[in-house]
C-alpha cells in the first residue's frame, strides 16, 4: 500500500474515533455529533495524506513525527480558530493535544509503513 | 611419485611431512606457485598458490596423490564445472582449471579469507543468528533454482567473510537435480551422474537428509539440502546466547527436518522466507499460532504504534479526568 494511501486511512479512522470522543469530553456538543465527526474525519484524512505523501518524499523518521505533530497542530488550531470566530468555547487542549498526537501517530506510521516493491 | 606407507626408522611426523612434499602440486610454473596447504578432505587438498601472470594469490585444489582416476577426477571436474555454473556472491567463483604434469586434474578459485562457521555464531543472540542463517540460504537458493542440490550442507562447508558475507564451499559432491539440467549445463552425461546411483551415499552423518542417509539418490533433490539446512540452523541455535526457542522457530525446525521429503519445504527459498518472516514478527508458514499468540505477535510487530495509541487514548482519559475536576459542580 503507498504512503499516502496509508496516510489517508489511519488518519480517517482516527479522525472518527477523535471526533467521537467529543460526546464524552463535551457532552454538550451531543446534538451537533454529526457535524464534529465529519470534520474530525476530514481533518483526519488531509491530515493523514498530508503527512503519508511527506513519508513518501522524505525517509526519515525524526522528521516525519515532526512533520505528523505539525500537520496534525495546524489542522487543529484551524478547528479551534473556527471554533473561537463562531462564538463557541475554543476547547483548546480537547482539540490541540489529541490532534496533535494524531498528526505524531501517523507521522511515525508512515515512516515505518514499507511500501510493497514493484513486481520483478 | 609414490611414497611408502610405512618405511621403517621415520617418525610419524617426518612421515607426514614426506607424505605432504611427495603430494605438493606442481602446476606450470610460469603460471602457478604453490605456498602452502590450507585445507585437506577425503577427495583432494586446497593449496594456497601465487597466480604469477595476475599476481594475486588463489585457491588451488587438486586431487591426491593415487586417487582413483576415473570418478574422483570426474568429480573435480564436476565440481569446477557447477561452481562456474553457479555466479553467486555466496559461492566461491572459478577461476581456471587444468590438469598438472602428473596427470592430476586441478582448478583454481578465488581464495576465501573468513572465519569457520562456528566461530562466527558463538555466543550470539538468536536473532543474530537467524539473519546470518537466511544469508547461508540465499546461493542455497540460487543453487535450487538452477537445479543443482549440494548435498553436503554442514558448518565446515560455511565461511564467513571479513566484511559478513557468507560462502557455501564444497560442491564436489553437489548434483544435478535432473538430468536436462546437466545436459543444460553442457556437462558430460559420466559427470552427471557420478554417486548418483542407486545405493551411494554422499553427506555427512548428522546432516544428511534420511533418503540421501539410505543412498536412495533418486530421491535426493533441494528439499535434502533443506533437511541439512534445518541440522544446520539447528546447530548454529545450539552455540546461541539466547536460551529457549519461541514455537514458530522450533515449527520451522520441525517442517525442514521431517523425514518425509514431502513435509519439507521445497527449497532453500522457502525455508529462508519463513526464517525471514519469523524475524519480521510476521505469521510463518510452519506454525498455526492460536489467538494469544496472534496477539502477542502482532503487538511485537507493531509495538511502538500501539504504544503510541494508548498514549492517545491515555491522553484522551486525562483530559476527560481534568474536564470532570474542573467542570461547576464537579
């Protein structure tokens, strides 16, 4: 499987299960589940393409957790940043820190991901 | 040149040293120089000689002195022949072959520098050993696939390099898997077939397959290279500094000393990619594992991803602790 595709799918269902999450750490936000989960899995699948094409390009696993926490910080404080403009509570670390950690996980999945050689 | 078995008034020693002089290869001088005698078996010795026209020092075998002719000699040719046969990185190449003035046939190959099998492997951890053990496999392998079984795999016929590089030797009794694959190699029908029939047994005890044992040469193919593959992993683990064995090792063990030729696996690729998934943490071929063991592989194979999971998850509870602390009221 390529990098990027690899990328794509991890950082989806993470996105999922991160979106999820938000009916127990903001319960509150139960009536608009749906709309959290779509974005979360949307954030995860660029988030997850982003980092898988970077792994493709770049072989080094220092960086591409780097890159990972980067890409997944940026697309999180977008969240937060939308959050804040809309008049909602910003839930700054809920999002920051979960999103970041998934940006690392994929970051690290990727560059340890082998993809398969060409048919001889 | 012939030496007396037993002349009266000389030492043991003093008649070795005759024995070894009377027994020196005289090649044409202006090519080859003989140095020394590096190595000895039952068929003929290896000298090492001064290529003079190349200036480099090489390997030289040669029969011994009053070997029987006829298929000790076919044999060496043979074996010259296979080798130069078989270009592989882990098998020592040809350089030239030739009949000295005795009448004795020859060739030269290049001149391995290495270290013993065993010396390599001691006190090694297991893993070690396991990918040293899929580097022996690979001119195994190479050597399948041509169609040539060796035959007498075995931990002095295994040379490691100063750099890690591993070297089959000792192809003097190797065969022809069929005989279009000695026809292919151009190899004269007598070389063919030579300690092929029915009853001659060639190996080493404790490393030859049960078939190759019976002199059942018929049904001597690449799956009894693999069943001396299988002695010699089983060694080479014996000499480890690791204790114990984890069940899919001890499986592929099993599967490529069976003694039904059938249960093995069919060449030196196979046992080697089964070597090569147990070292991956990947499912080998040898071994059903049960769902625990499926576990415990699967999170060997991808341990730090799924400690990286649980410190997400672990993450995602403190927050949830610390919203719950925080919360009014709570």
């Amino acid at each position: 499987m390529k990098k990027p595709l690899y990328g794509t799918i991890l950082g989806g269902v993470l996105g999922i299960f991160d979106g999820l999450t938000a009916l127990a750490s903001a319960p509150e936000t139960a009536p608009q589940i749906m709309s959290i989960v779509l974005g979360s899995t949307f954030k995860g699948l660029l988030a997850g393409f982003l980092i898988g094409y970077f792994a493709r390009k770049v072989k080094s696993l220092p960086l591409g957790i780097v890159f990972g926490l980067f890409v997944g910080f940026l697309l999180a404080a977008g969240v937060v940043w939308m959050n804040v403009a809309s008049g909602q509570p910003g839930y700054y670390w809920q999002i920051l820190l979960p999103g970041s950690l998934v940006g690392l996980i994929v970051g690290y999945a990727t560059q340890r991901h082998a993809e398969l050689a060409p048919q001889r | 040149m012939t030496v007396p078995s037993s002349p009266p008034g000389l030492s043991d020693d003093a008649l070795r040293r005759l024995r070894d002089a009377a027994e020196l290869p005289e090649p044409d001088p202006s090519r080859y120089l003989v140095l020394e005698r590096i190595g000895r078996g039952g068929m003929g010795a290896v000298y090492r000689a001064r290529d003079v026209l190349l200036k480099r020092d090489v390997a030289l075998k040669v029969l011994h002195v009053g070997a029987d002719g006829g298929d000790v000699a076919a044999r060496l040719t043979q074996e010259a022949r296979t080798l130069a046969r078989l270009e592989h990185p882990g098998i020592v190449p040809v350089h030239d072959v030739g009949v000295l003035a005795d009448g004795r046939p020859f060739y030269t190959m290049k001149l391995v520098q290495g270290h013993p099998l065993d010396d390599v492997v001691r006190g090694r951890p297991q893993a070690d050993l396991l990918r040293l053990f899929s580097r022996i496999c690979e001119p195994m392998a190479f050597a399948h696939s041509r169609g040539v079984v060796h035959r007498d795999v075995k931990p002095q016929n295994v040379m490691v390099g100063e750099f890690g590089e591993v070297l089959v030797l000792d192809w003097g009794v190797s065969k022809w898997a069929s005989a279009r694959d000695a026809h292919d190699a151009a190899l004269p029908a007598a070389a063919a077939g030579i300690d092929t029939g029915a009853g001659a047994v060639v190996g080493t005890r404790g490393y030859m397959a049960p078939e190759q044992a019976r002199g059942d040469s018929a049904n001597v193919d690449s799956r009894a290279d693999v069943y001396s593959l299988g002695m010699l992993l089983t060694h080479m683990l014996s000499l480890s500094s690791t204790r114990g064995m984890p069940r899919p090792l001890s499986a592929i063990l099993r599967k490529a000393t069976s003694v039904e030729p059938a249960a093995r696996y069919a060449d030196a690729e196979a046992l080697a990619k089964d070597v090569l998934r147990l070292l991956a943490a990947e499912r080998v071929q040898a071994h059903r594992e049960n769902f625990l063991e499926q576990t415990l592989r699967l999170y060997r194979r991808h341990r730090t991803l799924v400690l990286l999971v649980a410190a997400y998850l672990l993450v995602r509870l403190i927050l949830l602790l610390w919203q719950a602390n925080t919360a009014p009221g709570g």
